[in-house]
C-alpha cells in the first residue's frame, strides 16, 4: 500500500469550470516534491464543473479526487465531507473562485513542520492584507469580524479567509453544522487547540460571479454567530478529570 499523503488540499466548488483549471494548476506548481492529493467537491454545479474536473483527471492530474453533490449543500459541508474522505494529516482549504493563492501553501507547512512550532498548533489561519474585492464587500466582512471577534474573542483578524491549514484530527472533532467555516478558529480554541495567524495573497476574481450576496451572508451569520457564542459559554474543555491510584 502507497503511502498516505502529507497533506489533503481541499476545494468547495459551485460553478467554477473557467476557474478550476487554473487554480488546480497553480495548486500543482506549488506543491512540487510534496506529498500531497487534492480534494474538489462539485456542490451542485450547472455548469460543466465536473467535466473539466473528470478531463483533469484524465489527463494524468493522479492526486486528484472529485466529490459530487447532487445538488448544492453549501462551502461548510464540502469541506466537511472532503475531510471525512482526506487521507492526509493536515488539511488546506482553499477556494473554488481562484482568489486564494495556493503559493502561500508552502510558507504555512514550513511553519508546522518546524522544530520551533508552538506546542499544540492545530491551526494556521490566512488572513488577506490586501483584499481584492468589492468596497461592499470588504465595508461587510469588516463589520463581521469586528461583531465576531468582541463576542467570540476569537484573536482573528480575518475568519472569512478560505486559505486555511487545519490538522485533520483536529477539525473532525469540532461540531459541524452549516456555515461552520466561518467559526473554524474559534471552535479548534474551543478546543484548546493552538492557532496562528498567516498573511496571505488575495487575488481578483478573473471569471463567474459570487455565490452569495452580503445581505444574505450577514443575516445567516449573526445568527451562527450567536449559537457560537452560546456554544463556547457552555463548553468545559480546560478541565480535565484526574485518575486516582489504589
């Protein structure tokens, strides 16, 4: 039996087939001598999404593997069902829009495989200095992470950031539900698990359009915000039960 790769590169997708080809390809580049395989999940794509994704694979992408939805169930469980399947120890998620750079993926391996590691690292988060979108867009997301980081105390300037590195583990032990990719650093320190902040590339969209307009995705969120919220009140995993001898 080969042996099982390093690292599970992960990519929710909803109608990105002009987008895909590239990122894939650049995904390829920047991992060069790693081991690695790369998990894209179709979710629910009208478009010829799969098709370019299964020409890939023909074509001889080998660490490729494609996931299909039926119908469309959102980023937060793609990637929740691409890490069931992962086989790799640690897990970088990326998005299908191509905005994330996946050239960023390297520095990020370096920091969890060096021997100064913080003990308990479980988490590299990205965070895009220079974002490239809409002034609506930035104006919305600045307001979230304001709100999210004085409830959640979470410590992270940009939670909305797809380029994250996870310890696989660590994520299948954190409570899934929808839009939990938005809550990923404060659930792993819910955990006690130890995260990092990680500057990273942010890039403009080339081709499609955005799922998701901001009215819909700060309505659903406060929401999530607040169940969270409750769920870290109630949480009690800085204790531990200790053993008595005879």
């Amino acid at each position: 039996m080969s042996k099982p790769p390093f690292l599970s590169v992960l990519i929710p997708a909803k109608n990105e087939a002009e987008n895909l080809p590239t990122l894939l390809e650049e995904v390829r580049q920047a991992l060069q001598g790693e081991s690695f395989e790369v998990i894209v999940v179709d979710d629910g794509s009208t478009d010829n999404t799969t098709a370019q994704l299964l020409a890939l694979k023909r074509s001889g992408y080998t660490q490729l593997r494609v996931l299909i939805h039926d119908r469309s169930l959102g980023q937060s469980t793609s990637i929740y069902h691409a890490a069931q399947v992962a086989e790799g120890t640690w897990l970088a998620t990326l998005d299908g829009d191509g905005q994330n750079d996946p050239a960023d993926i390297p520095g990020m391996l370096d920091i969890v495989r060096a021997p100064e590691a913080p003990l308990n690292l479980k988490l590299i988060a990205g965070h895009r200095v220079n974002r490239r979108d809409t002034t609506s867009k930035r104006w919305a997301s600045r307001f979230a992470n304001r709100l999210r980081g004085r409830l959640l105390k979470d410590n992270t300037p940009d939670t909305g950031c797809g380029l994250k590195l996870i310890e696989r583990d660590a994520f299948l032990r954190l409570p899934y539900f929808d839009h939990m990719h938005r809550f990923i650093p404060a659930l792993i320190q819910r955990h006690q698990g130890g995260m990092l902040v990680y500057p990273v590339n942010h890039r403009p969209r080339s081709a499609g359009v955005s799922k998701y307009g901001n009215l819909d995705r700060a309505l659903v969120g406060i929401l999530d915000l607040f169940g969270v919220w409750w769920l870290i009140r109630r949480t009690r995993f800085n204790t531990s039960a200790r053993e008595l001898e005879a």
